[in-house]
C-alpha cells in the first residue's frame, strides 16, 4: 500500500490529493499544512507542517512512498533538492530547474537562447532607464515583477500612466518585496490565452489535457489580474494542430534545453500561452510564461477529467518512463468557478464563516483553497475561498452545473465571476 505526502495548502493541493486518494493501491495521502476542505475528507489527512527539512525527516519516520508539491514556493527553496539527498521519491522540479518560474529574467533568456517563441522584452533594476524603455515602446505593455508574486506581479498596462505607475510600485515602492527588485518589461501580445500542463520526467513528456483560465477579477475580463478566477478543460482553442505546434515549438525544446543547459527538467511544467490566429489559417503561438507547477484553478478541472490512476503517472515520472504510459481523460468538460473573498486581490478578507456548500457528486466537486477549520465551523482563510466544479456534455452545461453549485455557497462579501467559459460558447 502507497502512502503519499501532498505539499501545500490551496485549491490545486486539495484536487490533487483527491485524485491521488482515488488511485488504487493507496493507503493514504496526508497533506502539509492543508485546509479545512482537506481536513474534513476521510481519505486525507492534514499535517501541519511547512518547514523543509521537518518535512523530510517526518516522510522518513512515516515512510513515506511518494511526494508531490503543489505550489511554487517551496520548489524555489528547493523541496525537492532537500528530499532527493534523503533517498525520498518526489515528484517536482529541482530548485535550479524552478527558475523556470521562479525569475522571469532567467525564464525570458533561457527562451531567447533556445529559440522558444515569446514576446521581447528587456530587464530592469533602474527605474528611471524602465521609465525611459517604457516611453520609447509605448502602450500597451506588460509589466512583471521578476520574482515570485502569487500570481499578482504581472499588470499588463493599456496606458503609459498605468505603466509608469507598475516601474515605481515595483522598483521604489517596494510593492512585491525582493520579487519586484528586478523588473522584466515585455511586449503586449494580442490573442486568446490557454494553459498548457505536461508531465516531464527530465526527458520524455505525458500531456495533461488542456485548459483556459480566466486571470482577470470580474466578467468579460476585466478589472485587476488574479491568480485565476476560473477555469475549463478542454480548451477547444487548443485544436490537435495547436497542439502538436506547441509540442515542437514550445514544450520539447524547453525540455531539451534545461538538459542541455545542465538543469534536467522533472515535475509539473506549465506553459501560459498567447495564440493569435493568422489570416491563412495559420496559428501564431507564444509563451507567455512558464509555472514549474500544475496552475491553479486548472488543476480542479483537469484533476476532476482525468480517470487515469494519478499515482501510476507520478511513480512513472519519477522513474523516467513516462513514454510508457498513457493519461486517460473523461470526455466531459469540466468548469470550475472560483469564490474568492471580499478585498480579492488587493486585501482579501479573512474570518468569515462559510454557511453552506452544495453536496459533492458524480458531476459537482467542491475544493477547498482559503479555509480554515474552527471551533465555529469553516472560515474564510485566503483570497481565492473555493472552486466549484461542474461537469457537463459541452461548455454550456458544465457551467449550469457548476453555476448551481456555486449558488449554494454563502459567506459574507464573496464575490465570482459569472462568465466562467465564456469564450468556448460564442
């Protein structure tokens, strides 16, 4: 029997585990720290710890079979690095490998070194010489703190003012810590976004099924960027000739280039993409970025399609032969609906109580991200609380089926979009 440790603590964690718990021959999956929605499953059990190397010597003593980490942090402190020199399975890429993710400078040169379609840009530590390139280029154009940011470093400005603004938030005002101590400024790309996860086991790569997110706070895409408000999969953006293009021009020779750079890739690789269609018919594809990480909330939708044991996957990642096995999909699209707090994201509110969830079923899951469990019931603990999952024959029908689920939940201040998906019913 297989006992797994998931690392994290949101929404992407709690699918994930779910889908491991599934898998036959497991006896459990504990989750570090987890939340209230992990806290309550029979099949899991959260663990509260977030310390490295406390959590190595705790999956030694408990021998544990296999790891899987779900968010970026602890990638870019090296878990995996710290687990792997105790003879521990892991599944994530090294700390080297995780600047993928982790610098936006490093990710950006690798792909100009290795001929990886992107959009041009130029890196910054001075703010008077990223105020000088931002009125040289003009409007609109893309801001991004170089470092980790929880998915908020990124302000794409529609004006010079908004940009001007993002250089002196990041550079002198010190808005996103050490993660905006370096600035990366790109050209604006113009298309439709979709999310491209695979499975790479330094060599050989499994596709997960692709997925579209939605980044921005409120209907039609507007309002700030967010970690994600909702997303479905499959994407049909992604038709098998898009596909097959991102495979040769994006995701392989990524892969080949961490091995020829002497960083062997392993883990979770998740290309954001721009594609804009040509006027032949033709498609131009460009990465917008890359997570060393399944993203959050694709994960709840992909997680909720794949009928594949998760842990069959991981086991034949970690031990490079993931050319030999398959990912089975249900044919069912999936929709998930973020809830998310008041003041989400500029300063989510924390502490109300959630008074009522719709019951889970064969065609609606409810995963857990900002909660928390107290003496009064399940609280709000985070700027994104949930995602509501529905599946459905089409677009359409998932989303009546994950709309009504979201209609039974009720906290104080929640707020969610109300198009989720709507791209794919034009």
């Amino acid at each position: 029997m297989t006992k797994v440790l998931v690392i994290g603590s949101g929404g992407r964690e709690h699918a994930l585990a779910w889908r491991l718990a599934k898998s036959e021959g497991v006896e459990k999956v504990w989750v570090a720290p987890g939340n209230a929605g992990t806290g309550a499953d029979s099949r899991l059990e959260n663990l509260p710890i977030t310390d490295i190397e406390a959590l190595r010597d705790w999956a030694l003593e408990n021998k544990i079979d296999l790891t899987v980490v779900g968010p970026e942090a602890p990638l870019s402190k090296g878990v995996v690095n710290v687990f792997r020199a105790a003879g521990l399975l892991i599944f994530g890429p090294t700390k080297e490998a995780a600047q993928l993710e982790s610098s936006k400078d490093f990710a950006k040169a690798f792909m100009k070194r290795h001929a990886i379609p992107t959009a041009d840009y130029e890196t910054f530590t001075d703010a008077k010489a990223a105020h000088d390139y931002v009125e040289r280029k003009g409007a609109p154009i893309v801001i991004k703190a170089d470092g980790l940011a929880a998915g908020k470093g990124v302000i794409v400005a529609m004006e010079l003012a908004q940009a001007h603004e993002a250089i002196d938030q990041m550079l002198e005002g010190n808005a996103f810590g050490d993660a905006g101590a370096r600035v990366v400024i790109e050209d604006f790309l113009t298309g439709e976004e979709a999310s491209f996860i695979v499975m790479v086991d330094g060599n050989h790569i499994l596709p997960m099924a692709s997925s579209q997110d939605h980044k921005r706070l409120l209907d039609r895409d507007m309002g700030p960027n967010t970690g994600g408000m909702g997303a479905y999969s499959p994407a049909p953006i992604v038709t098998a000739d898009i596909h097959d293009q991102v495979m040769r021009e994006i995701i392989r020779p990524t892969v080949d280039g961490m091995a020829a750079d002497g960083i062997p890739y392993t883990g979770f690789l998740y290309a954001g993409l721009m594609i804009d269609r040509n006027a032949d018919g033709t498609a131009s594809v460009k990465t917008l970025e890359f997570n060393c990480r399944m993203g959050d909330p694709e994960t709840q939708p992909i997680m909720s399609r794949l009928s594949s044991s998760l842990v069959d996957l991981v086991q034949a990642a970690i031990d490079g032969r993931l050319d030999e096995v398959q990912a089975q999909w249900d044919k069912r699209v999936a929709l998930g609906v973020v809830c998310a707090a008041r003041g989400y994201p500029q300063k989510p509110e924390k502490g109300q109580l959630i008074t009522t969830l719709p019951e889970d079923s064969e065609s609606l899951h409810v995963f857990h991200a900002g909660t928390k469990a107290t003496a009064e019931g399940t609280v709000t603990n985070g700027g994104r609380v949930l995602c509501v999952v529905g599946l459905g024959d089409d677009v359409r029908s998932a989303a009546e089926k994950a709309y009504e689920g979201v209609k039974a939940v009720h906290f104080d201040g929640m707020q969610y979009r109300t198009d989720i998906g709507y791209r794919a019913m034009k």
